[in-house]
C-alpha cells in the first residue's frame, strides 16, 4: 500500500510539473504572438505614415503643378479665343464686301504683282502665254483683273478653272515660263489681318487684351 501511495504521489508531482511547463510554454507563446502582433502593428503604422507622407508630396506637386499652369492656360485660352474672333471677323467683313470690290482689290494686287516680276525680269514680253487657273471667280471677272495688267499678253484658261461667283476667297494663278503669280483673296485678308491685328484685337476683346 506504502508503494502504491509513493506512486500516485509522484505520478502527481509528474502532472503538476507537466502542467506548469506547458503553462510556461502557452504563456511564452501567449507573449510571442503578442509580440509579432505588435510589430506588425508597428510595422504596419510606419507603412500608412510613409504611403500618407508620399500622397501628401505628391498631392502637394500637383497642385503646384496646376496653379503654376493655370495662367499659361488663361493666357492659350484667351489667345485662341482671340484668334478665333479675329478669323470670324474677317471672314464676315470678306463676305460683306460687294463683288466689283473684291475685283477691284485683286486688279490692284496683280498689277502690283506684275509690275514688281516686269521690273527684275522682264515681264511684259508681248510673246509670253500666260496659263490661267481660276478658283471661284466668273469669267468675266477673270478677264477684267488680267486685263488691267497683262493685257498684252497671251491668256490660256486650263480645264481645271472652277468658274463661280460664290466662294468666300476666290483665287487666281498665273504661270509663265519663268515665274508663277498666286493671287488669293484669302492672303489678302490675311495680310489685312496681320497688319491691323492689334488694333481689331483691341476692339474685339479690349486693351486687356495687349497684355496677353
């Protein structure tokens, strides 16, 4: 019996020691966990700090970004506008004019034309043929400004002449031998743009407008 007791007794002893080394042992993994759990948290914390930091900087450049580009982009803004006004302006002075004006104003730019090329080149030979190409303008028309100028000269119209008295921008090309003459509305009015374009700037969208 003496044994017996002995035994138990120490199968006991047995248990509780096994029981406070597995306590020890959950509570060491208890805290482990704990542990890495905290450096993650740790971890994860400088992780947002630094991705927050890097929106932040990059939040900050954009916005410079756009405020730095924003009076460039009034300024474009403000220059298209302008020039689209400016074109809308002259196309609607172009279609107001009457048609012997606009003849009269092409009549007057190729005898120019022609006065300049005669007095380097030797122009108004009475030999030369003249091939005509016409773009938006009558026959007639054609006539009466080629005649101002090189009325001693020979005129051939070719087949691609587009005879109409309804384009906004008619035009005319002369080829010779040795030199071509583009005459064209359109450069005329543009030129006309070119050289008042402060002035009907002023006038379309005010003095501010100088300073752009």
């Amino acid at each position: 019996m003496e044994e017996l007791r002995s035994t138990e007794a120490l199968d006991r002893e047995i248990l509780e020691d096994a029981r406070k080394k597995a306590d020890r042992i959950l509570k060491g993994a208890d805290q482990t966990v704990r542990s890495i759990e905290q450096q993650w948290q740790d971890k994860l914390k400088a992780n947002l700090a630094s991705l927050e930091q890097v929106y932040r900087q990059r939040t900050q450049k954009a916005e410079h970004e756009i405020m730095a580009r924003l009076p460039l982009d009034k300024h474009r803004l403000r220059s298209e506008r302008a020039e689209r006004l400016l074109q809308e302006a002259a196309s609607a002075f172009s279609a107001s004019l009457p048609r012997d004006r606009i003849i009269s104003i092409l009549q007057r730019a190729l005898n120019q034309m022609v006065t300049a090329a005669s007095d380097s080149i030797g122009l108004l030979d009475s030999e030369t043929v003249v091939l005509v190409s016409v773009k938006g303008l009558l026959k007639e028309e054609a006539d009466t400004i080629l005649s101002a100028s090189m009325g001693t000269l020979t005129r051939k119209y070719t087949a691609d002449c587009s005879w109409s008295d309804k384009v906004l921008y008619p035009e005319l090309i002369c080829d010779m031998p040795n030199l071509r003459l583009v005459l064209s509305f359109k450069t005329i009015i543009d030129q006309l743009l070119l050289d008042k374009r402060a002035e009907l700037a002023v006038a379309l969208l005010g003095k501010g407008v100088i300073n752009d």
